[in-house]
C-alpha cells in the first residue's frame, strides 16, 4: 500500500512539474509575440528614408513659408495696376499690362513693366514724370495678379506645371507637387530667368542651388526663395553632382559609381576656351551650415603632380572664367567680321 502511494506521489510531482513547464514555456512563447511587433516597428523607423523624412517637415514646415510679400512678386502681363500720382489726381488711372508686357500712362510713353517690382515701377513712373512735375511721389498698387506658370520637375509625386497666382515660394510647389518621391536627393535646382518674364532666354537665367535638408530640418527660412512666373524647379535623384561656370554644357548630373574631378569635367562636355585650370572649386556638404570649399588645380592634376579628386555626392563644381579670355574671343570675332582677318591664337 505504501508503494502505491509513493508512485502516486511521484506521478502527481512529475505532472505539476510539467504542467509549470508547459505554462513557462506558453508565457515566453506570448512575451515573444509581444515584442515582435516593436522590434517590426523599430526597423520601419530605421529605415524611413530621408525624402520621407523631408516629407513630414515639408508638411509641418507652415512656420517656414513666408507670408505674402508684394516686394518680392514680379509684374507681368495681364496684371491689374491701380497707379496713384499724389499730386495730380487726374494722373491715377488702372491699367491692365499687355501680353508684350507694357503699360501707357497719361504724359508718358509706354513703359515696359514686365519683370519690374512695386518699388522698382514706382521709382520708373517717378523719374520720368520729373519732367512735368516737382518731386513726384507714386504709388503703385496690384489689383489682380495674373496665373502664373511654374514647373516642377524631377523626383517629386507630382511633376508638371502649375498655374498659380501671387507671390509664391519654394516649398509652395513642392507641397503643390505632392511632396517629395522616395528617390529624391537632398537638393534642388530653382532655374530663374531673373526678369519674370515668359519669353526669358538662356543667358538671362539663373541656377539657385537650394540645400532641402538646411530648409527643412534645420529651418533656414531664407532658402525659401521667391518664385516667378517661367520659373523651373528640378528635384534630382540622389547620387548627383552639379557643375557650373565655363564648361560646354553645365547642369546636373549622375553619379554613377566612383568618378573623379577629371571625369566630371569630361561628363560636363569639357571646359570652354575661357576656363582657368588653375581656378576650381568643389563645394562639399559637410552637415554644418557652411560647405567646404576644396581648391583644384586641374593642370597640376593633368600633369599628374596633383592626385585626380574623387568627387561626392552633391559636390558642387564651379570653374572660374578668365575675363581676359573673353576679350581676346571678342576681338578675333570683330576683326574676323572686318575688312581683313586674323586667326586667333590656338584654343581660341
């Protein structure tokens, strides 16, 4: 009976023993199901990439985007002006500026509005008015501002052009393009042609290198640049580098793999006749607010006295020109178009 008894015992232990086990083992089995999650969460956020990231500051970003400033808009045509001689109130008149961007007021011959700010009009109408008047004082007042064109091109959700109306800025089109893709890069081109005009050229153009991450994270306000209508805004894909000043054909371009000054250069259809080898200068992001600047001299680097920099992601290249160069071009070209003809010198 005894025995009985013990085995009873021993079976009863050896059961509580593994009913404690199983129970062990069914809590760390839900503990684990618990912090998968997390972790599932944890490597998400890890991973966001930085145009996402870009992204959610561009749409909390309302305490960057500056506030309507009729100093920064640019007339042009089809724009509604209500312009006020304080001296003589037959002089006020609203005048609408025409497709060719000019108006005509009452002692003055047309004047060519188009591009021009308030201050600036004012200060045209002032002087010419100087004529028939004492100290003139002018004001000049928008009525209607006409639709705007400005395209947004690149990585961005949503490229095209956009039609919009009054002084607009930067991260106004980017919000109006959707943001920013996930293969963005971490700057963008703003191509201004300077004038607002429509019917702009190339050599009236400007390139504005705008650093998203130093607009966005770190709230530089002044990178938030006015736009005009015929403005371009590119957004690049990462791994890019620009270059600019005397090269054949300027811009940006892909880094693919490791290139080398050298090669950037060749990419950029090489240096034109008046570049000075001795005078580049790559501009590289370091974090800070300020870039470096890393001189080159490209001759000591064909001569193979200078080692061939590698170049990195977002360099900025600008190649100095000679004014010199330039001067001497032009006088071949005169005398070549004269009655007699020189040659010019070689790489002329």
């Amino acid at each position: 009976m005894s025995t009985l008894i013990k085995t009873i015992k021993n079976e009863l232990f050896y059961g509580i023993i593994f009913i404690l086990i199983f129970l062990l083992l069914l809590l760390t089995s839900c503990a684990g199901n618990e912090i998968r999650p997390e972790s599932v969460i944890l490597q998400h956020a890890s991973s966001e990439t930085k145009a996402e990231k870009l992204n959610v500051k561009l749409s909390q970003g309302v305490e960057l985007k500056k506030a309507f400033a009729v100093s920064d808009y640019r007339i042009g045509p089809d724009d509604l002006l209500e312009i006020n001689v304080f001296q003589v109130k037959d002089l006020n008149t609203t005048v609408r500026v025409t497709a060719t961007g000019h108006i005509k007021l009452p002692l003055i011959d047309k004047i060519e509005v188009a591009g021009l700010t308030v201050l600036e009009l004012e200060s045209v109408i002032s002087e010419k008015l100087e004529k028939y008047l004492m100290e003139p004082v002018v004001g000049v007042f928008i009525r209607e501002y006409r639709s705007q064109q400005i395209a947004v091109l690149g990585s961005v959700k949503n490229p095209g052009v956009y039609y919009v109306t009054g002084q607009r800025y930067l991260l106004d089109l980017l919000s109006m393009a959707g943001g920013l893709s996930n293969d963005a890069g971490e700057i963008c081109i703003v191509q201004k042609s300077g004038t607002g005009k429509e019917d702009q050229d190339e050599q009236n153009t400007e390139q504005i290198v705008i650093d998203l991450d130093s607009l966005l994270i770190k709230g530089r306000i002044d990178l938030n640049v006015p736009l005009s209508t015929g403005d371009v805004i590119n957004v690049p894909e990462a791994g890019i580098f620009f270059v600019d000043g005397a090269v054949n054909s300027p811009g940006l371009f892909k880094l693919k793999g490791k290139m080398t000054i050298t090669q950037a250069i060749t990419t950029a259809k090489g240096l034109t006749y008046d570049a000075i080898q001795s005078n580049i200068r790559i501009f590289r992001e370091t974090g800070e607010q300020e870039r470096e600047v890393i001189d080159i001299d490209y001759d000591s680097i064909l001569d193979g006295k200078s080692p061939d920099i590698e170049i990195e992601d977002k360099d900025i290249i600008i190649i100095a020109r000679s004014g010199f160069k330039r001067f001497l071009k032009g006088m071949v070209g005169y005398f070549n178009f004269g009655f007699f003809g020189v040659r010019g010198a070689p790489g002329f």
